[in-house]
C-alpha cells in the first residue's frame, strides 16, 4: 500500500509539477551580481524573485535589521506616554523629570533613525 504524502509534501509536490519549463539566460557577471543584489534585498532567492517579477508583481526590500529597534523604542515611548497620560487622568503630578526622560528618549530616537 502506497504512503500517502501529508499536505505540504503534496503542496510542493503540486508546484514542482507545475514548473516543468526550464529557461536559461545568459547574464554578464554585472548584471548577475545586480539580479542578485535586488533578490537578497527582496529577503528571497533568485528563481522566486524572478518569477515574481515575471507576475508583474512589485518585489519591496527588507527593512533594515537596525528598524526593528528603532520600533521598539518608538513602542516604549509611547507606552511612557500612554503611563503619563493615564496617571495625569487619575490626578497624579507628572514631573519634569518624567517629561524629560521621554523628549530624551525622542532625541535618541530621532539620532538613530537620522543615521539609517
């Protein structure tokens, strides 16, 4: 009795069958290096980058690795100000201590986005 494949198996297989044309093109090393560039900045290998851009579909770069901090930050000061606000509303004094830990949190924010 034959096994039977699970879904994904049967997806992949699916696709597999599906690609049975074969195409070469014959690239410069300049423009291979570039085709290559422009898939690892789209987070993908080349074949898949092609054949996104042979759909006519737009092909978006990564953010950078250093975004995802930044938005953390972005993330913590505004958790900060949602603490601000929530105790001002329940009649607590916010200090200018506190308003100057934020706007020096914005200022380093700012710097780090500036510099990417």
């Amino acid at each position: 009795m034959p096994l039977i494949p699970q879904k994904r198996e049967r997806q992949v297989y699916e696709k597999m069958k599906i690609r049975n044309r074969k195409i070469t093109v014959r690239l410069s090393e300049k423009e291979r290096k570039f085709l290559g560039e422009q898939a690892d900045a789209g987070g993908m290998k080349i074949e898949p980058y092609i054949r996104e851009l042979i759909m006519g579909n737009e092909v978006k770069s990564r953010p950078k690795e250093e975004w995802a901090e930044v938005v953390r930050q972005v993330a913590a000061v505004g958790n900060n100000i949602n603490q601000i606000a929530k105790n001002t509303n329940m009649g607590m004094e916010v200090t200018a201590n506190i308003l100057k830990e934020v706007l020096e949190m914005q200022k380093q924010i700012w710097e780090r986005v500036k510099n990417l």
